[in-house]
C-alpha cells in the first residue's frame, strides 16, 4: 500500500498531565509539518502532579524543543536543583549528597575517587565533598548558572501542575488541537489496531497513532489492548505515598531533600512561593495513619492544601509499544521517585518514538527496538533505587530487615562486589548514573573499598597533595563567588503572580 506523502499522520495523545503535554508539544515543535495531533483529556481527571523534581537531562531536552528556561522557570514557579541530600540511609542520624557534578578532575587510568583514597591513605586530602563545585555550592545556598567559564551542572524543582499549562499553552498556539472529553469506548480496525476514542459526548477521535498518557490506568495499553504488567514490589517495596503542600518558611535551597524513616522516606522539594512534600512507604511495613502522622510531624511550615493519597504499584508494562499504542509516562511504568526520574522518563521515551516514528505505517521492528530500551532503561534506574535501601546498615524496624536480606539482582551484587574489593565503580547501562552519582551513593552509606588502584601513587606525595590543595582551593573560591541562590533566582526567573 502507497503512503500518501501529502496525508498528515493522525496522531491522538490520550490524557494531559506533564506526559500528555510534553509529548504533544514535543511532536508539533519538531515534526508538527507531518503531524496532525490531537489531544484528548477531562477535565474531571485530575493528574498525580507530585513529579516536580527533575534531573539535568530535562535541560538539554528543553534545548531540544525550544522551551525559554527563564519563561519556563517563571512560569512554574521553580528553583534549581544541584543535587538530592539524603538524610538516615545508610544508618540514622548520617547524612550525605548526591550531587549533579563531576568530582574532581577525570583521568583516563583511574577516576578521580581513587586517587583521594590514596591521599586518604597517606593521611590528607579532606572530604571527597571538597572536590565537587555543584556539592559545595549547594550546601552553602549558593547558585549560579556557571562559575566562571566552567557550566554547572543542575536541574530544577517545579510546580508540576503550572507545567503541564504552560506546555498546554504553548503546544495550542503551535497547532495542537485539544478536546475536552472522558473516553468511554476504544474501537479496534480489523488487525486489532486503535482506530477511534469515543468521548462521554459521543463525539468520536480517529487517529493512525495513538499515545496512552492516561497515568496508572494504562486505559487504552492495559485495559484496552490487555498489555500485562510485570510487577516488581519483591524488589521495591514502597506502594503507598501521601502528597502535601506548605507555606515556605525560609529561602529556597538548590536541592532536595530525601529523608528516611521507619518505613520509606519522605521528601522535601523548595519552590519559590510553596515546599512540596511528600511520603513514600510500604503498606506493609506502615499503616497509612502512620504515614500520615509521620509525614505533617516533619513539615517546616503550615500546610496549604490538604495531604493527598497515592497508590502505585512500581513495575514496567511488557511492552510499551504494542499494536498502534505506544505509553508514554507512568502507563508505561512507575519507578518511585526517590532520585527524580519521573519527568527524564518521559522525555527518553519521547525521544525514542520521535526517533522510531512509524511514518510508513509497518511499525514491528521499530516497537520491538522500542521496547527493548525502555525495558533496558526502566531495569536500570530500579536498580539503582534498590541500591539506596540494600545498602544500609540500619536495622531498626522490618522495612529495613527486609531490604538487607532481600535477594537483589546479579548486575547490582556484582557491582557492588567490584567498588568493596577494588573501589572500582562505572557507568550504567544507559549512561543515566555516572561514575560519580554510583560513587556518591555507596560511599554515602558506608560502602568503603578495601583497596584502590594505584595511579595516585605515580606522582610523589607532595604532587599529588598539592594538586588536590589546588584544586579545593579553586572549588572554594569559585563557590565563595556565587551569589545566593535566592538573590540569583531573583534575577533571574522571578515566579509570575498566578491567576
């Protein structure tokens, strides 16, 4: 069968919320000319909206698809995020940083950790936190775009709900068309593709390729084409959370705070004009009375809205891409959002399809490429999570008991075996963590080599502590000259007044 050239592909993109309208807008903004894109949501299905941490990679996806940072920033009321600290993991009362930048200075035999345990082991060098400008920076509530002529490397914190707006707005004025409606019927053509969305009004939607964004449902993957959904509770058990909103008491820190508890972990996340809160916890382990009482027993001001309950089940769907459907967002699959990968999840699967686009209509092989990243990506990032609870030395309740005797995946043992005999440490599978957030991480909850490599002992001892004075002394210079994340935020993206 010929493909009409001239014929736009019809494109309908089921649900809002920050998936719905990254992907619409995403779409119009890069292949709009051979896009006809519509979007259907109600206004009577509200969105999760508690995803507003993110991590560097949503800057360089913004670049992509043309999104003003300062226009955005303005406009969700945001901050920036240097990194996350963690506070009671690897044992109560510790408290450590994972931070977005590069530590130290990178050689091509050894990483730079391995070079500070061998200072560390001819009795200088300080902390590893000296060496890290966005760590430093951090803690002193400092920020900046750049220091000097070196970039820093940073995220944001944002009002989820403003965002899935503002991408509203700007995916309309760029040719998006949205219709307001409930879907109530999904109709199949006769080689069990979607053909048509039928709204609560009985007016019906025709599309050639449809996007599920419709959140936990997975309406149109998993209720409507039966997609399964592989379900990983055994090795993450959270399934529980409770949102809530509140006054800001002080000036907004470029980070996030991840705290943990008898029974998950409770997170903390600075905007300009509010602090989102939230707790993460295993029905197993804690009621959600318990949860609840936990979570506004640790708020640092008075609440704003009303603490708002989540189910989740985290797991991936078999196949993100099945049939005409592909699911974008938590459709696809949820992973908890202990280290902000909500948000970067959406935008690698937009990616992808806008790179695996079905033009020619014979989409088989691309969905089966597309599925097998996803599920590389997904497994990835899970794994990472797993290390945060695994590694720990608490044992104080059974949430904790559970997670140091559970069975965790090969990849995970086995590299964690290589950091304790060896301090040798790599990048993921798909070049999310960097050697330094693996790092950051095991050193952070108490996972010390046994012995490193030995670059650090080719330069004298003198070389090599007086490099590291220079390069501390540079870092804390540099931080010494940043202005307050505040004042900067002031300047720079000052929150529009909400309507």
């Amino acid at each position: 069968m010929a493909v009409d050239r001239k014929a736009k592909t019809k494109v309908v993109v089921a649900g809002g919320g920050t998936a719905g309208w990254l992907t619409a807008y995403s779409l119009v903004t890069r292949l709009g000319n051979l896009l006809d894109i519509t979007l259907v949501e109600s206004d009577q299905i509200g969105s999760v909206g508690v995803g507003e941490a993110t991590i560097p990679t949503m800057r360089t996806f913004h670049r992509l698809v043309g999104i003003d940072e300062q226009e955005f920033m303005s406009a969700t009321q945001a901050t920036f995020k240097l990194g996350i600290r963690f506070d009671n993991w690897g044992q109560q009362n510790d408290s450590y940083f994972h931070s977005f930048g590069e530590i130290g200075q990178r050689s091509w035999m050894a990483e730079f950790h391995e070079f500070w345990l061998e200072a560390k082991a001819q009795g200088f060098g300080g902390s590893l936190d000296d060496y890290c400008l966005e760590l430093k920076a951090a803690k002193a509530n400092k920020f900046a775009t750049s220091s000097g002529k070196k970039p820093v490397n940073f995220a944001y914190h944002l009002n989820a709900t403003a965002y899935a707006a503002f991408l509203r707005k700007k995916s309309e004025a760029a040719g998006v068309k949205r219709v307001e409606g409930r879907i109530t019927h999904i109709e199949n053509d006769d080689i069990g593709n979607i053909a048509s969305v039928t709204l609560d009004n009985g007016s019906k939607v025709v599309g050639e390729v449809f996007i599920d964004c419709t959140g936990f449902r997975g309406l149109l993957i998993g209720e409507h084409l039966k997609v399964d959904f592989e379900d990983w509770s055994h090795l993450l058990a959270a399934d529980s959370a409770i949102a809530v909103q509140t006054q800001a008491t002080e000036s907004a820190r470029p980070y996030t705070i991840a705290m943990a508890h008898s029974a998950g972990w409770q997170w903390r996340i600075p905007l300009q004009n509010r602090v989102g809160n939230g707790i993460v916890y295993s029905s197993r382990f804690l009621s959600d009375d318990e949860a609840r009482s936990t979570l506004l027993g640790n708020l640092t001001g008075p609440t704003i809205t009303e603490p708002r309950q989540i189910r989740f089940t985290t797991g991936r769907r078999k196949k993100a891409w099945y049939k005409n459907c592909i699911a974008i967002g938590l459709s696809s699959g949820f992973l908890e959002p202990l280290e902000s990968t909500s948000i970067h999840l959406i935008t690698t699967a937009i990616l992808r399809l806008m790179k695996l686009f079905p033009f020619e209509g014979n989409s088989r092989l691309l969905a089966e490429h597309f599925n097998r990243e996803t599920q590389l990506e997904l497994e990835t990032i899970r794994d990472f999570i797993i290390l945060h609870y695994h590694l720990t030395q608490r044992n104080d309740s059974p949430f904790w008991q559970h997670y140091k005797s559970m069975q965790i995946p090969d990849s995970l043992t086995h590299r964690m075996a290589m950091f304790r005999e060896n301090a040798y440490a790599w990048p993921d599978d798909v070049a999310l963590f960097r050697v330094d957030s693996w790092v950051q991480v095991m050193m952070g909850q108490g996972l010390m080599p046994k012995q490193h490599h030995g670059a650090g002992r080719v330069l004298a001892a003198d070389g090599l502590k007086s490099q590291m004075m220079a390069l501390k002394s540079m870092i804390d210079r540099s931080v010494s000259q940043l202005p307050e994340h505040a004042d900067f935020i002031q300047s720079y993206c000052p929150a529009q007044e909400q309507e």
